[in-house]
C-alpha cells in the first residue's frame, strides 16, 4: 500500500501554497486524500489537488512540516500511501463550489471532473488576499464560472466568501454545494444552502494517523473522518456538536477546533 | 442453533467477540459503534496518567492481507479526560472493559481505580506493548512486576482485572502464572510482536518510532500458541487475541483454550462490520464443526486430563 | 554491477546468501546441491551428541505463501555419522558452517569439537530451536547460560563461532551482548517464534508435537527488529535470518544490518533454485537502488552516529 | 494445502490390503502421492491408487500405522495434504508395467489413464500369494493384458515377476516399463532393460516428513523424493549407490534399505 515516488514537478501557486507532482499509477478519485511521508519528518494527510497517473498535492505552510514541504526541490522522495476515503459525487448538473484558502485545493479535481462531464460550475472562492487566492485560473480554463472575496479587497469583493455564497444561492438555482474550508466557514455554507434545500458536501479535515479506520484519530462523533471522510453530506456532519467547535488532538482530548 | 455467550471473569457477553484495545477506543462514540456494528462488548484505548500525544507519524505499516504493523506509542487523553469518553458507551449499555498502563504498580493502581469508577466491567491491564519505553512490556516481562502490578490493581477496585500479557517472552506461562497468582480474573494474550518495517527506497525504518509492533494474520500461530500454554496452566480463563478476521481463526482460539477473543487488525482491513460478520457466522458454523455452543468448544483441542495426545 | 562478496567471521562468501539450519541440511549431497544452486555457502542441520529420529508426522504446516509451521524437533543423524556427511561438502569446497545444538555448555563443547575437526569454515550455534524441551532454546534464553556455552565452545575449537539467537524472548539484545562476551565471531538471527496450528474439523493441534515453529514471511518484520537492536548494540557482525525469499528482503536485513542472510522456507516455496536466483537478482537490484556492494548497504538504515533519526 | 477428508469408501483389496476413497477435488496426475494423517497416530506418504475427484490410497499393512489404517471405517476423518510430487508421462504408446506387491497400486492410475489414451499395456504383477495379488482385475477391465507370478504358485507362475518381464521384454517391443516395488525388484527391471535400450521409470519411497522438498528426510543422492520424485527416470537414480542398498532413517542415519 505504502509506495515511494519523486517530486517531478513543484508549483508554487501562492507564496504560502506550493503543489508538487509525483508519478503514482493508482486510481484515485477526485476528493480522496493520501498519507504523505516526508522521511525524517512527518507523514501527513493531503488530499489529492490531481487524481490522475500524475498526481499532486497542493500544501499550505502551517506548521513546520508543511512549511518544509513548501521548500522540497523537485527530485526529493516521499512515501505515499492511500488513496483513501470518499469522493464526491460527480452526477449533479449545476455545481456550486465554495472554497476557503487551500481548501480549493481538494474541490479542484472534482470541479475539472464535473464540468468535462458537461455539468456547469460556479465557483465561489475565498481568500485573505489576492496573491493567495488559489487555482482562480485553473478553475476558469476548465469552464467554471469564479468568483472571488478576499478579506482585504484586493481580488474580487471584499469580505467573506460566505457573503458571495448567500447571493449565488438566491440568484441561480444549485443542485449541490460543494464546501472545503474552514468549519466555521462551512457552517454558514450549509445555513445558507439550508432553506433553499441545496444539499451541502462537505470535506473536513481531522487529525490522522492510520487512515485505515483503525486508531480513532480522527473520530468525528460517530465516524472516522478517514474512511466513512473526508467527503461528507453536510446532514450527516452539520449537527454534530463537534462540527466547527472541537477537533481531536494527537492524545485523543477534545480542543477547541 | 448454538449459543454463543459467553461469561467471561463474570462479565455475561453476548457473543465473544471483543474491540481488542487500541482499536475505535479513544472516543465513546466509537465504542458506541463497535457494540452497535456486532460486538460482544469493547475494550478500550489503553489509559494512563497524563495525555500523551503517542509517536510522530508514520505510526502504521501495512502488509499486504497477512499483516500491520503499528507504534501509535500509546496516544491517549489521559485519565483525567477519558472517563466522559467511557461514560457514553457506559450510559448506552455497551459491555466495557477499561484498559489502563502504567509505569509501576502504584501508578496502575491510580490510573486503574479511576478507570474502575467509570462503571466499566473490569479492567484489562496491558502489561504488554511493545514498542513504549519504561511502559507495558518492560514492565510486563518480568513476572514478579506482574504480579506486583496485578496484585496491587487488585486491591485497588472491585470489577474484575485481566492482565494482558505480553508475546515477548522466553516465557508466557510464567507472566500467566504470575498475574494469577496476584489475583488476574483472566489473562488475555496477545499483544502485537516486537517488529520492524524498513522501507528500501528511503533506506530507513518505516515508522517514525523505529521499532513497532505486528498484528495481524501472522501473529495468530504465536497468539494461539500462547493461549494454548495459558489454558494448560492456568485455572482463570483467557482471552484470546491475534490475527482474528474470520469465524474459524476465532474457533481456533476457542479449541486451543480461549474463553472470549479480542478482535483488532481486521477492524482495518474489513472496517467495523467484521464484528456484525463474525456474530452472524459463528452459530451457523458451530453448528457444522458440531459444537452445541461456543463454550463447549473452549479447550477441546486439548487431551482430556490424562489421555496421551496421541493414540501410538 | 554492485559487488556482493562478504566476509563474515573470517569467511570469503561469493554472495551473502547462506542455506538455513534445517534445510537441506541433512545429506552431504543436498549441501552441495544448494551450493551448485547459488547459495553463498552453506549451514548444516543442527547435530546433537546422539542421533535423534525428531518427532513424529505430522511435523510441518504451511500457510498460503506468507508461513510455515514445523516441529521437526531436531531429527540428525548424530555427530558421530555426521562428519561423513559434511564431508561430501567439505571436499567438494562448499563453504560449510557447522550448526550443533546441546543440552549444556559442556556438551555442546564436544559436539562443537567433533563438527569443528571436519573442516567446515565456522560453527553455528543452535541457542534457540523453540521447540525442543531442554535443548535449545530454555538454554538459550538465560543470557548467561549463552555466555556459557559460547565460551566453552570457543575455548573448544579454533574456528569462529556463530551464535544463533532465539527470538522468543524478551530481550535479544541481552542474548546477543552475552554471545560477544563469550567470544563468538558473530550471532545469527532469527530463529523460529514458538507457534501452534489448529485443525478445526479435528479439534486438535495439526503437529504431533503441539506446539512449533513459524518461519517464512509471517516473521520478516520480527527478524528485522531483532537484527536492528543487535546491529546497534553489538561489535561483531549480524546474520539475518526469518521470511527471506526475494532480494528486497535480503536487503532490507542488510539495512537493518545484516552483514550475510540465511534462506530457509524459501525453499518450500520456490525450490533451490530460490538461490540461483537472489544472486542473480542481487547486484543489478543494488545498482537500481544506489548501493556499490552489498557492503555498502549493510546497516544503512541506521543513523550515522549521533545523528538523530529525525529531523524535527 | 492441508485439508480434512471423511473415508466414504473402504475396499479390502487383499488380506493385507485396503482402499480408502474420499472426496478431495484438487487435481492431481498418477503417479503423485499425498501426506496423509491420521489424527493422533502418524503422517505418512501415500500414492494416490485413485487420482479423480474420488480419490483413494491403496494401503499395505506394514507397521504400526498402516495396520491401524486398514482397519478405519467408513467416516472416519483424515488429514491430506498434496498431491505431491512428480508423476508419469502418459505420452509412451506400447508400455509395460511392472508392479510388486503394493507397488503396483501407484502404477494402477497411470495404467488406466495410459489405456483410454489409446496405449497398449501388459501389467506384470508379482505377489507373494494369489490372495495378495493387487489391481489385477482393475488393469484388466481397463484393458491391459495382465500376466502374473506368485512366489508360492497359487496363481500365474511360480517365481518373481522380474522372470516374467524378461521374457516380456524378449518378446514383444515396448516404449517404456513403468515400476514400483522393491528396489531390488526394480533393479532387475532396470538390467533386462537396459540391453534393450528400453526406458526404464521407477517409483521409489523413502522416508518423508515435509514433502517439500525442504527438510532432507527423503534424500536420495543429489534428489528429494518427495519433490523431483517419486517417478524417477530409472537412469537419474538406478547407478546411485544409494538405489537398492541404502536409505535414511528419520533421523538421516544412512541405514539398510
Ligand atoms: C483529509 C485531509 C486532507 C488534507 N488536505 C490538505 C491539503 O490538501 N493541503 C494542505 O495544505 N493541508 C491539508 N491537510 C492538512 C494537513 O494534513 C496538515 O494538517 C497541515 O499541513 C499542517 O501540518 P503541519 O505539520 O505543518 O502543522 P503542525 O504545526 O503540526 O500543526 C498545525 C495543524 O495541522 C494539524 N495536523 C498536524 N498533523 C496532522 C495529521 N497527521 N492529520 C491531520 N492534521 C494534522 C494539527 O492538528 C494542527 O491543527 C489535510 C488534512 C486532512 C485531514
Ligand atoms: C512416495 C511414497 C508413496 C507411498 N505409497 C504407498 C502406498 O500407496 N501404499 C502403501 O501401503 N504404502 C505406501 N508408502 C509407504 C508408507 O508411507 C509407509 O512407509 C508404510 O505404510 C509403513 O508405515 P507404518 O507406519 O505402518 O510402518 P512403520 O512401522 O512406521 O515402518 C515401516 C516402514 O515404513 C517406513 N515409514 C514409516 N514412516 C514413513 C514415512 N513418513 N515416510 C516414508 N516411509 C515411512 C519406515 O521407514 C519403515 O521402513 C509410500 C511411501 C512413499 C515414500
Ligand atoms: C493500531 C493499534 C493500536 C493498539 N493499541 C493498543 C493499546 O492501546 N493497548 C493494548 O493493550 N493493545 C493495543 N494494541 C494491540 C491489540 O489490542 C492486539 O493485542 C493486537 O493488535 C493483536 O490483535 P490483532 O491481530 O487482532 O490486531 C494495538 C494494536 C494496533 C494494531
Ligand atoms: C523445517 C525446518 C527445520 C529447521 N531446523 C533447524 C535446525 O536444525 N537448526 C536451526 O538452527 N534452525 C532450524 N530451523 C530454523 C531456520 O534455520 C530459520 O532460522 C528459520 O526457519 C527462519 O528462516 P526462514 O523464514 O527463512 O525459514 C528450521 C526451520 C525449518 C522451517
Ligand atoms: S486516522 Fe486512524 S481511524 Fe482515522
Ligand atoms: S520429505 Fe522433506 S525434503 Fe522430502
């Protein structure tokens, strides 16, 4: 299952966002994630920005192992294991797609799946400023209709992209929401799909270690983000008391999200 | 159709298959799951004194169906915040053994008689991992520890103790004998085997800690070995762990002596619904191998007291 | 190519792959045999004092490729036939490493003795078959009982010595210290881990003796973990020994720090042309990943000295 | 490999002589043998008298197991593992076969399947007594021209088989001779043979434990019985000086044959 691949190519999309490319023939779907190994450091949960024989994963500095990632030259070997998890469901017809930061970073490939399908997509996507705003191009060359906040106003309106989201909904109709980004984020998304009963999916991130549905790392009140997630409906998650208020740490105490 | 509960160190479970600890047993809702997807009953994430963060990552490697290899290196949040997590499988009726680790005796006893007042079963104690420094199987190796550890946890709650006890060893027995005599309501065996993953390409070990454990399909000859001397020698029964994925690995242990058997890997490779699998099965082939009921299968595989195993 | 000549113990080996103890080991034919197959060299069947028929059938399992279970309980001609034996070998320049087993270190000072006059290059000692009562493996466990007999044994005889460490214990570091203290060239390991088969429709262990023995690639991981501790703690080089049936797996004990390799179920599965094979695959398998010479792998998995294993 | 068999047919062949057959679907060649146990007494190498789905051992009471065998009834459960080993070559169209005493019932299968290629073949069966004589009614409904020698007379001719097969062998040509017997017998075979230039193929025992090629137990010169036999070609082992003299107790002592 663990394989070990090199960097072929190393994009940097934003000056805190860096995709890197590897060689790995194993299908995957667009909202699966793998375990990615920098040997000598961690190994981490990314999902998968490029589903196909060359994939890619697409990192935000964070902390300190994602921060060194952003400086891995082409040529550096990384463990992978996976892929794992859910993935979204490509049928529905007109998409819309909410992203915030590098959450982007997993609806891409689903949105290039969906629109080579011939479905129509609007991308609603968020970011702290222009610079950072990620896979805007990417997005609009596969045919998606974006549109932008950023919270400085330097691309697009200023402020929340949930405050685009709620004008979208009420202008054009949606058979889906598609959400990656900060909970708090992702809550208002499905409070503003809520009404106008546009279902929400939602990929949510938690704290992993086995990926297997094994260790319980990643328990999300009665799931386990890694296998029965990323990729949820929002009704099944929304409600959970631990839904944009706590997460996991890596001892298993509930912390603040 | 033959019956399948089990009692085990007073505990009625009914059917004995059991989360074997470290699996679905850091949150309640999990535990929850587990006794929903089928479960006999569920033990839980081995508990200590204070939050532990476990190893860096990697901490699993997998091999392809026959084995896993793991240095999680005992996560856990600690029992001062683990008690509200027990408490909801507790409060919904699930069959709970809390599983607790520590460095000595008194601390076990601490750690053991908070777990105690959570309203579980009973305790099982792993003297056992084998990858967490100063912690289980340094302890757990050496039998006068055992006993000490056992004998003080004893003393220190009133639910029933199993002592868990560790495969590497020159000698099982000795630890089974030890955590007997210190007053064990039953042993369970085994825990994973010292191991190591080395990844070629990277030219280093696979998991962060180095050294890990293995479980799985290639642990069940050592599994059931260890219970098959156990059973020999004990008079309290035992739990049998290791390599359990089907209900024939399961009667396997039952034959060679195992009262109720703890299910761990296979939860990775078949996900939760092994529990409700292996409950559904096992009556049904009972049935076919001839057995009335899972207890009249426990120990058959060994010579009735006096007969020679064989006839020549 | 990548060369992959070794010395071990003062030995010249054209490759580092050596036939295990036990297999083909019996006849002086089949010791050449496995030496015209490829094999680096050879290790004899574990000779005792007296001729020992072994136990009854059935004495073997298997498992799908992954193990194998086996109670042979040292079946050998005894050391007074043997020589004759190892000396088709011998004459026929195959280079042969002794194996002997006791029950006491002065025994296994004659027995060393006698195997030591036939010309074979090295002596193995057999300090942990796991299931032979009172041979073997209860020796083998007392670190100063390995001690003992080492150093007997190399008191006895001019040739190196090998001792071969059992993995059924808790601490194969201490054994490996206690075997370097008492002088040995270098230890091997591992041998087989204590197991036991079941057979459900039988409702009876599958081996005559009960318990047994499991080998093949059930316990790589286990056999890589010991050799890693003794690479880090020993002077004296390591033999890998456990689950070795592609280069992959020899090198990933070279790695971990095995200077040579023994392959012993292997050749169930895939004959004795496994050998052939593991040295024709051997050097362009370590040009593929870096390595000039099997030398060069040999403990490369472990951190440069004062390096920490981890950067963070 | 190892599975569990009930007895569901048992046929006393002669006094000393008994067929088990059970029901064991995996495929096996004449000539090819199994390891069978009998639980709680011992494991042994047995021929397979019957290589179909049906299966069957044709046992000869020799020691202690082998008695105990002859007396399972139907439904007992025994323990197999194989089939096992090298098997004959069907291809030869004018064959003769040689059996002695038991050794004929691993030459029965190969005879029949021989047969209904469209070989011809004439079975020489010896026995000590015409109550002991083997499969001599099975070869001859299979259509085999069957001559026979007792050592006492009571059927056929008064002698060894190996006078009958010289004669055979002056008589008419063949393409091969199939043996298995004693090896003292089948030395014989192989010398009236040889100055024919007519192929000789033996079947030999020797003491086995692991049947797998791994364990010495059947060495025999540079061979393993168990794996590069038992269906030798009769000049790979007949100048062995093992052949007809020695062979390996369990312990691997070479002792008498
Ligand atoms: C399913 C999933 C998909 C993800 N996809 C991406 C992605 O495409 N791009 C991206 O940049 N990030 C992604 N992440 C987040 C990523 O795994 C890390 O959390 C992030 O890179 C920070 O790691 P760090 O070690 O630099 O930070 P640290 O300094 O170690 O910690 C910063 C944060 O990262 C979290 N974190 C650390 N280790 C883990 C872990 N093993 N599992 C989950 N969270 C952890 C910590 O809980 C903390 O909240 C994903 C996470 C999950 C669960
Ligand atoms: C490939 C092969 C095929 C055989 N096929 C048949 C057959 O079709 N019918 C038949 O009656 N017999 C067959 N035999 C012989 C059979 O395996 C036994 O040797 C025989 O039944 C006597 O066993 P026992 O335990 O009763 O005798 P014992 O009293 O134990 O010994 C009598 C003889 O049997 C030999 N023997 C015992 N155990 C074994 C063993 N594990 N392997 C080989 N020889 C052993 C002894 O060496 C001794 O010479 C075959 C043997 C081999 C090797
Ligand atoms: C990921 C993982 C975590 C484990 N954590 C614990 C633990 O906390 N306490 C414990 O006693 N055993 C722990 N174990 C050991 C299991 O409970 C069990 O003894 C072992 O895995 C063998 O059973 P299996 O082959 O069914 O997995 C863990 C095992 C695994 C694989
Ligand atoms: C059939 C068999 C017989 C063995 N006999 C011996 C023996 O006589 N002496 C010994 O030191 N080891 C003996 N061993 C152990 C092997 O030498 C080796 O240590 C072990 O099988 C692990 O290696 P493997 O996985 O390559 O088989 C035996 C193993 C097997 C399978
Ligand atoms: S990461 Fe282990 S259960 Fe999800
Ligand atoms: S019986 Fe073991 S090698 Fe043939």
């Amino acid at each position: 299952m663990r394989t070990v691949v090199s960097v072929v190519e190393r994009v940097v999309e934003t000056p805190s966002t860096v995709t890197l490319r590897f060689d790995d023939p194993r299908p995957a779907r667009p909202g699966q994630f793998v375990m990615l190994w920098v040997p000598g450091d961690d190994e981490l949960p990314m999902s998968l920005a490029y589903v196909g024989a060359r994939k890619g994963v697409t990192v935000k500095a964070m902390g300190g192992t994602s921060r060194r990632i952003l400086d891995l030259p082409v040529g550096t070997r990384l463990g992978v294991r996976g892929p794992y998890g859910t993935s979204f469901d490509l049928s529905p017809r007109r998409i819309l797609l909410v992203g915030g930061g590098s959450g982007t970073a997993v609806l891409a490939p689903a949105a290039e799946a969906a629109l080579a399908n011939g479905s129509t997509l609007t991308a609603a996507l968020g970011a702290t400023t222009k610079k950072e705003l990620l896979f805007e191009e990417r997005l609009r060359s596969a045919g998606a209709t974006v549109v932008v906040a950023t919270d400085d106003g330097t691309a697009g309106e200023r402020g929340y992209v949930t405050g685009l989201v709620e004008r979208l909904l009420a202008d054009s109709p949606f058979d889906v929401v598609w959400t990656c980004g900060p909970e708090v984020m992702m809550q208002k998304v499905v409070a503003a799909a809520g009404p106008r009963s546009v279902p929400v999916v939602c990929s949510v991130e938690r704290h992993m270690k086995c990926a297997l549905g094994m260790c319980d790392a990643c328990a999300l009140g009665p799931y386990h983000v890694c296998v029965d997630g990323p990729v949820f409906p929002a009704e099944r998650i929304a409600s959970l008391p631990e839904f944009g208020r706590t997460k996991r740490a890596p001892s298993g105490r509930s912390v603040p999200a | 159709m033959a019956a399948v509960g089990v009692e085990l160190a007073g505990i009625r479970l009914r059917n004995p298959f059991l989360l074997a600890s470290g699996i679905w047993g850091e949150s309640g809702e999990s535990l929850k799951g587990a006794y929903a997807a089928g479960a006999g009953g569920v033990v839980t994430k081995s508990i200590g004194e204070a939050p532990r963060d476990g190893y860096p990552n990697p901490t699993i490697d997998t091999y392809e169906q026959w084995g896993m290899l793991n240095a999680m290196g005992l996560p856990n949040p600690g029992i001062e915040e683990y008690p509200r997590e027990v408490a909801v499988a507790v409060a919904a009726g699930v069959p709970t053994i809390g599983s607790v680790f520590a460095g000595d005796a008194d601390a076990f006893a601490a750690v053991a008689r908070r777990m105690a007042s959570t309203g579980v079963l009973a305790l099982e104690l792993n003297l056992s991992c084998p990858h967490a420094k100063g912690l289980g199987s340094e302890v757990g190796s050496d039998p006068a520890e055992v006993e000490r550890v056992v004998r003080a946890v004893v003393r220190a709650v009133t639910v029933p103790v199993i002592a868990k006890i560790t495969p590497n060893t020159a000698d099982p027995v000795a630890l089974g004998l030890a955590a007997e005599r210190g007053g064990a309501a039953a042993v369970s065996a085994i825990n994973t085997l010292r191991a190591l993953a080395i990844d070629l390409n990277l030219r280093r070990p696979v998991l962060a800690h180095g050294l890990g454990g293995l479980s799985g399909a290639a642990i069940k000859p050592v599994g059931l070995a260890v219970v098959w001397q156990l059973y020999e020698a004990l008079k309290i029964p035992v739990v049998g762990i290791g390599g359990i994925r089907t209900v024939d690995d399961a009667i396997e242990y039952a034959l060679a002596g195992a009262r109720a058997v703890e299910v761990g890997t296979a939860v990775a490779f078949d996900g939760i619904g092994v529990f409700g699998r292996l409950a559904a099965e096992l009556p049904p082939r009972l049935d076919a191998l001839g057995f009335p009921s899972w207890g009249a299968a426990v120990g058959a595989a060994h010579p009735a007291p006096g007969a020679a195993v064989r006839t020549t």
